[in-house]
C-alpha cells in the first residue's frame, strides 16, 4: 500500500537542535526586539516547537545601553519591586534604571513575555544580555540575526 504517513512529531531533549545567534539592540525599540528575542528563546520559529519542551535557540543581546524607549516610556515608566517587608516597595523609572543597570531593562521585557513556570525560567537560561559589543561566547560561533528577518 503507497500511502503518506502524517504523524505529528513532538520535539524532545534529545532531538531538539539549538543554535546560537547575535542580536545588535542599538536603536531598537525595547518591546519590539522582547517579543522577536522571546520568540526565538521559546523556540516559536522551529517547525517542530514543542510547547512543553525547550525548543529555543540561544540568544546574545548586544549593546544593551543603546536600547530605545519610544514616546515618553523613558520618564513615566516604572518598574516595581518589594523587599517583602512593611513599607519595602520600590520604584524606578526606565531612564535610572538604564543608567544604573541597562541590561536588566532587557532582561525583564524578555521575562515578561515568557511561560510563567518552571519551563519559563528554565528557557530564561538561553538569554544573554551584554553590555557594549564584546561577549565570551566567540567559542560557541554565534551567527548574526537581523531582527527584521524574524516575523
């Protein structure tokens, strides 16, 4: 009997294949580059993802420092946190906080856009923010990605 068989693959450890790419974040806007750069940790782009499994791909953000915030986002946005003690609420604007820490600024839009369990710190791992454009991880032979190839 001549007949296709379509059965559907579903990825695992094993047979998923993860690259390693370079992102240039200078004069990005922040959530356009989170969502394409969440998107590819995730593992969204692969024909064969998976969505209990890490299909991700690896991905070095450089030049955190040169990301853009458009309109008045640099001012008024703010982001909070708490010690966990009476009164120990925090908050910063993205202008301190990309001063201060611009990879972090990264770091939480990417996070945000990520499965909320353990899979989602798990995919967290295949992100790597770098301020300016040296990284160390020339041995791994990270290609270029040009965020406007990524739909």
């Amino acid at each position: 009997m001549d007949t296709l068989s379509y059965k559907t693959i579903s990825a695992n450890k094993a047979t998923v294949k993860k690259e390693w790419y370079v992102v240039d974040a200078e004069n990005e806007t922040l959530g356009r580059l989170a969502s394409k750069v969440a998107k590819m940790v995730r593992g969204k782009h692969k024909p064969y993802f998976t969505p209990h499994v890490d299909c991700g791909d690896h991905i070095i953000v450089i030049n955190a420092e040169k990301i853009r915030l458009t309109g008045n986002k640099m001012s008024e946005k703010t982001y909070i946190s708490h010690s966990g003690y009476p009164g120990g609420q925090k908050t910063i604007t993205a202008e301190q906080l990309l001063a201060k820490k611009p990879i972090a600024l990264i770091e939480k839009a990417v996070r945000g856009m990520l499965p909320k369990n353990r899979l989602g710190r798990a995919l967290f791992g295949n992100l790597h923010v770098i301020e300016g454009t040296e990284h160390q991880f020339e041995a791994q032979k990270p290609k270029e990605l040009k965020l406007d190839s990524i739909k």
